[in-house]
C-alpha cells in the first residue's frame, strides 16, 4: 500500500492572501476563519485514496490528460449569449488582494478594457493586502453606490459585516479566483455572484505529471499551505490521484507551511524531507511561488539532477528558470488576460439581469520544458495562452 504522510505544522490564527501569484512578497495578514488550530511538533497520518493502492500506475491515462493540456487552449462557451449593451451606464469597484502584483494588475487591466467597451464606470480599488484595505475598499464602494463589488483573491469570509453593509445598500457582490467547485458552501450568502478556480484539476495534472516523468515510480513531498482555503482541496485532489493512478508504486508526503512562514521554513522543510529519504525524485510547491524557497532546497541538499519540480500558476519568474535549468520541468499555467474577460462575463450577466453561470472558460496550460517557449523568451504573463477567448466571448455578449 502506498503510503501517504501528512505533516502538519502550527497553524496561525492570521492568514496571509498571498496566493502565490506573489511570488515572494508576503504581504499582511487577515483573519481566517474555518480552522482549527494545532499546536506543538508536526503531526504525521496516513490517508488514503479513491481505488485499490494495489493498481498499477496507469500511464497511459496520466499522458492522455496531459496532452490535452500541453496545447493552446481553445475557447468553449459554457453558457448562452446574452446582451452585454444591457449594462451600460453600470458601475463596479474591483478590490483586489493587493493592487501592486501583478497577477491582480494583468486581471485588472483586462477587466477594465471589457468594462469601458460596454460601458461601465470601473473603479481599481488600491489594496495593499490589510482586512483594514479591505473594510476601506467596501466602505467606498457603499458611499460611492456602485452597483457590483468584485473581491478578488479575497477570502469573504472575513468581512462579515461588510458584506451585509453592502447587501443592505443593494450592491451585488462577486468572489473571483479564491474558492474552487468543491467549496462553494463556504461562500456566505451575502456573496451571490462566484467566479471559481479549477484548484483540484490543477493538481491531478501535477500529480499525473510527476507519474508520468518518472515512469510511474514517483516519490513526492508536497508543499501546502493549510491558512489558505485552496490548499485544502489541492492537498486532497493530489492524495486522490496518485492512490488513483499510481497504487503502491507512488509515494506522496505532504509538507503543510503557512504562507507567512515561506520565507523562513520552505527551504528547511523541503531540504530536511530529501536528506531524509534520498529516494526522494520530485517536489510539488502547489503555488509557484514557493519555488524560489524549494529550488534552494535542492541545490543546498545536492539533489540537482536527481529531484525535479512541479508546480502551478505560470509565473515568468519560474517558467525562465525552467527554460534556464532542468529542475522545473512543469507548471500549470492559468491565462490571465482571459481570466479576466471570464470574471467579467460572470459579474455583467449578474449585472444584465441573467442568470450566472456554475462555470466558466478560464484557460490553463501545462507548461514543460519541451514548449514553453511559446510563453516567450524571456516570458511573460500573457503569452502563451492563444487570443481565442476575444471573440468568443464578444460573440457571447452579441445577445444573437
């Protein structure tokens, strides 16, 4: 049977957004509500997985899902057209997590070119990752009676009385890029418009590549944040996997750190787990972020060559160092230009009076060492990704 160990560090009382688009710069904290707190040294289970650990694992399958990532995405509608004119003269406040990275400046540059195409008043709240950035931004919103907020990469869940503030004014609210499918029932009510994130299939395509790359003999630490409500069912999604798909011929151990604890215990952890077990031959950061902490790590315990890493949200940063070295050989990247134009589409058909859709078309794109050139040389945070979505969701919002 494969065995599956879960360390789990403290876990703090605060919480930092730094959804790894960051990329190193973790910023301030906001309460996180929903877990429970454990304390002392680091706990170890074993957990299990959706079939027989007895399964060889089936490489065949792992290939298939992801050569159907490898290539340029292609748009798909995941919902019927409507008329986009119907929301002119409306009005939105997009309040990112922080408005100085620029994961949520790529966003916003794309939602605002959607929003002044159709007509609407765009306002880019100005956060610097504080609850107290985040009560401002609401509170603005309220005086200035605009008619959607959108929280981007912000946990809802900490701004209780703000969000009722804001149901009572009669403003619609939006969450964009924090929860995945699984989670919905996390969302409070006084959030009816939700554009989610595809966190699970995310990490089954790192968990089928790492089968993949080594033939199916995958020995892996896991790098989660458990302060982070995405961390939890990537964590999960990747235990799933590899019960699913590898059996008894994977290992996988999970590594829990804070995001506020990057900087001081990545390297540390990662590099004690592969002096440790030298049988060790992959490491999967869930957020890409991490990697600057984990690449470290590798080189510090001699292991280049022998341990390589898997990651996901297609930062330049850490696709240039997979061009420059083989020891990131995959990333799953998200395109953001089009993700844009997708929270759009969800926040102007709450806007237009129809109904929002449980999906919707946003981009990802495995990343190896085999095409990301086509992300650019060096990358950047759009390329790669096509130009599809343009006239697909234009001809959305055509109402024909």
């Amino acid at each position: 049977m494969s065995i599956l160990k879960v360390f789990r560090g403290p876990r703090p009382h605060t919480r930092a957004r730094a959804r790894m688009r960051i990329a190193g710069a973790l910023l301030g904290a906001t309460a996180m509500a929903g877990l429970t707190a454990c304390s002392g040294a680091s706990d170890a289970r074993s957990t299990g997985g959706s079939a027989d650990a007895s399964t060889s694992a089936d490489l065949a399958y792992v290939k298939q899902q992801l050569d159907s990532y490898t290539s340029v995405p292609q748009f798909e509608a995941l919902g019927p057209t409507f008329d986009a004119s119907r929301v002119a003269g409306k009005s939105l406040m997009n309040i990112p997590f922080s408005s100085g990275v620029s994961y949520n400046q790529t966003l916003n540059n794309a939602m605002e070119s959607v929003a002044k195409k159709y007509g609407i008043d765009y306002t880019f709240f100005q956060s610097q990752g504080s609850q107290a950035d985040f009560v401002a931004g609401i509170n603005q919103a309220i005086s200035k009676k605009v008619d959607a907020i959108n929280l981007s990469t912000i946990d809802p869940r900490v701004l209780g009385p703000q969000l009722h503030a804001a149901q009572d004014a009669g403003i619609s609210v939006s969450s964009s890029m924090e929860f995945g499918p699984t989670q919905m029932s996390l969302i409070p009510s006084t959030v009816p418009v939700v554009i989610p994130f595809e966190w699970e299939t995310v990490a089954r395509l790192m968990a089928d590549w790492t089968i993949h790359d080594t033939s199916g003999k995958a020995n892996v630490v896991a790098v989660v944040s458990s302060d982070q409500p995405s961390s939890q069912p990537m964590a999960d999604a990747l235990e799933d996997e590899f019960k699913a798909r590898c059996g008894d011929s994977c290992k996988l151990t999970i590594v829990d750190v804070p995001a506020t604890q990057w900087a001081t215990r990545i390297q540390s952890a990662v590099q004690s787990e592969l002096v440790k077990d030298p049988s060790i031959n992959y490491v999967i950061p869930i957020y890409d972020g991490m990697t600057q902490w984990v690449v470290p790590a590798i080189k510090s315990a001699n292991r280049v060559g022998k341990v390589h890493v898997a990651t996901e949200n297609g930062q330049p940063f850490v696709l240039k160092m997979m061009q420059d070295e083989d020891i990131i050989r995959m990333d799953v990247g998200q395109g953001l230009e089009w993700t844009g134009w997708a929270v759009m589409d969800q926040i102007m058909r709450s806007m237009a009076g129809v109904p929002t859709l449980e999906k919707q078309s946003i981009p990802l794109r495995v990343f190896t060492r085999e095409n990301v050139s086509e992300a650019g040389t060096p990358p950047t945070i759009e390329k790669g990704y096509g130009n599809s979505y343009i006239d697909g969701f234009t001809s959305l919002w055509s109402g024909k």
